[in-house]
C-alpha cells in the first residue's frame, strides 16, 4: 500500500524537538504515557523529541493530537464537487509571509522580535509560528538595513533555528530533499555560527585574538567529534560551550600575548559596559552573557555553565547589579524585563561596534582540524614505538638469573677477613708498614713486633 501525496501534504504540522518534548512536560506527561497512547515504545518518543525521527501517518495524526490539538486539527475537505462556487478560505496556506511591520516580539531577553505568519492556528508558539513560515530557516534582513541589522551578533536560539540546526547538522532533510554530506552540513553550520561567537567570545574575554582562536578551536573540535555533534539536541550549543570553556581557560595569563585585554572602546557608554564585564568574575561574567545576551532561559543557563538553578539566578542578580553601577540607565530600569532587554541592546550594541577578526573559512577549519587530528595520532604512534623499543632494549640487556649478593666479612680475633679487596682499617695500614720497614729474619716474620 502507497502513501500518496495528498496523505502526506494531509498530515499535521509538528512543532520543532525541543518544542515536542516542552509541550509534553507542560501537559505532565511523561514518555511511557505518550508511547502507551500512540502505540510505540518510549525509545521512538525519545527519538521523536531529540530530532532523530519524526512521526508519519497516523502515529505523527495522534502524536500532534495529544501534545498539541490546535496543529492536529484536520481541515475539513468537501465531500463531492458541486455546482455552486466554493467560499474562499479564511486561512492562508502556512507558509504565507506576513506583511512588513505585522508580528509579535518576543518577550524581553529572550531574542529579537518574529513575524507570526498567517495561517498558523492560535495558541502556536511564535517559535514554531516562524518554523512553519521560513520553512525552518531564519528570516533575513532586507537589503536595504544597515549592516548591524543584516549580521545578528546576540541572538536568542529559538526553537525554529535549533529544529533546522538538528536537520542539517544530522544530514537528513525532509523527504524529497538532497542529503547534505557532513561537510556540507558543517560548512553551514559554521557559516551561520561563527561570527556571532566570535563577537561573544570577544564580550567574554575582552580579547580579540583569543576570540578567533577559541572559535576556531571549537569548531575543529566540533568537526573531530562530529558524529557526536550531529545528532546532539543543539549542535549550535555545543559548540558554543565549547569556544567558552576553551576562553575561560586560566591557563591563557600564562600567554604574553593573552595577558592583558585590548583597548577598550573609546565611546564613554561602551567603555563603561566593557570594564563592567571584565571585572565580573568568569562564571558571572559567562551568566549574564548567556541570559541576557544570547537570550537563554533560566534552566539552559543553568545548565550550561553547570550550576543550580537558583545558583545561576543569584550570579544573574548579582552581575546584573554590579553592571548596574557603571550604567545609571540599567540602575532606573523599572523591571527585570526591562533591564534584560536594555542588557541584551547594549550588549549587541558593544559587540558590534568592535573590529573582531573574520573566522577563517569553514574549510581551513575542517582542514586544521584534521591535520591535528593527524598529528595527535602519528606523536601517539611514536609514543608507542618508542616505549616498545624501551622495553625490548631493557629485555635484552637485563640479567637472566638471579645472583644472591656475598655477605660482608668479619673480623675474627684482630686478624682481617678474607673476602677480597676491602679498606684498611688504621690498625692494618700500621701493621702493613711494619712489615714493609722490618727485615725477614728469624720469627719476627711471624711474629712482627710492633712500637
């Protein structure tokens, strides 16, 4: 039996992963429930939410229904053709653009504002309301905005950019879509990444250089993880932990070239955020970053700096208020909200005011990272020859048998013992003299007197 088009342009539109798994937390449901009412086992609903699989058929029809009935409903379709014209629809196909200036933004601190398309049904989250508009890819700029506002710096991961994240990094599209080759899907990844972590590496750091080369360093190891970085939930969040924990590294003041920061900016407002956040300690300094400047929530924060929950509020609250000393406008805020968003405009505002270096390209990335990877393996290789040929040189030349060591003699009755070479004592040496000076006649030869 063929499953025709229509079934399929049929079947109900799911939200991303990371939004399957946040509806079914919020129902309280838990995976053996979900996999008891679709009819599967726990391992397929856990697949379903990390991106791996998706649904089809009926499953996909009562897996929607059950954690979200809004995307389920079915459409209703007429039962014969008649005569009479049909009422056009009041709902636009999903992928329909909204006009400009039409949208909702997204609440304060968690990224930048987005279009709900028309057609989506309400009650869908906006995340997943721009999924379904931009196909899961993110809306670009108009050619005519200037270029801070065509290259996002600080932008929130929304779910929309992480369900396409999850799709190409793996290298699987939907159906009837080229396969991406894992360097290709590196290559967009990194395209996409890359310069907005440089820019945040540089807000960590306060160093340029650094910045490059802990992005750089990220991404090779990305690439030499990849399998590994392909089908993780947030390969974006991956790599991004990994170019701060390799910036944070106190190692770099031992590096004359990493031991002092740059120059600040010379502008009095960004001045004062750049010496507020270098004088944060690293891990507040890295909280702050996360939340209101990559636009993280709470628990992700938590999580990625690998604390508690409440311990990363309190180095929020904490980093927010010794920020709030330098700049008089964050200090008058009236609300959190409000601060966040100031926080995350200034941030942005600082990042892209700065010269940061241009990543290299994705294939001298790829390319690095092999030759190190190569490296690593032939000074391994010769780690091991060489303590083959320790061992081997040290069976050779060691003794076959064992030899019991001679006990040391004693003297017995003043007269030296025989056992070989040995040191004369004060006593021998007087008596060897003796016999050296005296003549050998008669007794005193065996009897030599002493004076």
């Amino acid at each position: 039996m063929t499953r025709s088009t229509t079934d399929e342009a049929a079947a109900p539109q799911l939200p991303s992963p990371k939004e399957r798994r946040r509806l079914r937390e919020a129902k309280s449901l838990s995976e053996e429930q979900v996999a008891a009412a679709v009819g599967v086992t726990r391992a397929t609903v856990r697949s379903w939410e990390t991106g791996r699989t998706s649904p089809r058929g009926r499953k996909r029809a009562l897996y929607a229904k059950l954690i979200a009935p809004e995307l389920a409903a079915p459409t209703p379709e007429p039962a014969a053709p008649t005569p009479e014209p049909e009422a056009p629809t009041t709902t636009p196909p999903a992928a329909a653009p909204v006009p400009a200036g039409v949208g909702v933004a997204v609440p304060a601190g968690v990224g930048v504002a987005a279009p709900v398309p028309v057609g989506v049904p309400v009650g869908v989250p906006v995340a997943v309301a721009v999924a379904v508009a931009t196909q899961g890819h993110p809306p670009e700029a108009p050619p005519d905005a200037p270029p801070e506002a065509q290259v996002p710096v600080v932008v929130a991961d929304t779910a929309a950019e992480g369900e396409a994240e999850e799709k190409r990094e793996v290298g699987t599209e939907a159906a009837g879509e080229r396969r991406l080759s894992p360097a290709e899907a590196f290559d967009e990844l990194y395209a996409r990444t890359a310069p907005g972590l440089v820019r945040q590496a540089y807000l960590l750091t306060g160093r340029r250089a650094l910045a490059a080369e802990s992005v750089e360093r990220a991404f090779q190891l990305a690439w030499h993880r990849w399998p590994e970085v392909a089908v993780d939930r947030d390969p974006a969040g991956w790599v991004r932990a990994a170019a701060y924990e390799y910036a944070m590294s106190p190692w770099h003041r031992l590096r004359r070239a990493h031991r002092h920061p740059d120059a600040p900016p010379t502008e009095p407002g960004k001045q004062a955020l750049f010496d507020a956040l270098l004088d944060l300690p690293p891990a507040y300094r890295r909280t702050l970053l996360l939340y209101d400047g990559v636009g993280l929530d709470l628990p992700e924060t938590a999580a990625e700096t690998e604390a508690s929950t409440p311990a990363a509020a309190g180095r929020l609250m904490t980093a927010r208020a010794a920020v709030a000393e330098r700049l008089p406008e964050l200090a008058a805020a009236g609300s959190p909200a409000e601060q966040s968003a100031l926080l995350h405009d200034r941030l942005g505002g600082l990042a892209r005011a700065e010269h940061v270096p241009v990543p290299q390209p994705a294939r001298a990335v790829r390319t690095g990272s092999e030759d190190r990877a190569r490296l690593w393996t032939r000074a391994a290789i010769a780690g091991v020859a060489l303590l083959i040929a320790v061992t081997g040189l040290t069976l050779h030349t060691a003794p076959t048998h064992y030899e019991p060591p001679i006990a040391p003699a004693e003297r017995v009755g003043g007269v030296p013992p025989r056992g070989g070479p040995q040191k004369l004592t004060a006593q021998d040496l007087k008596l060897q003299k003796s016999l050296r000076e005296q003549l050998s006649h008669g007794p005193e030869r065996l009897l030599p007197q002493l004076r």
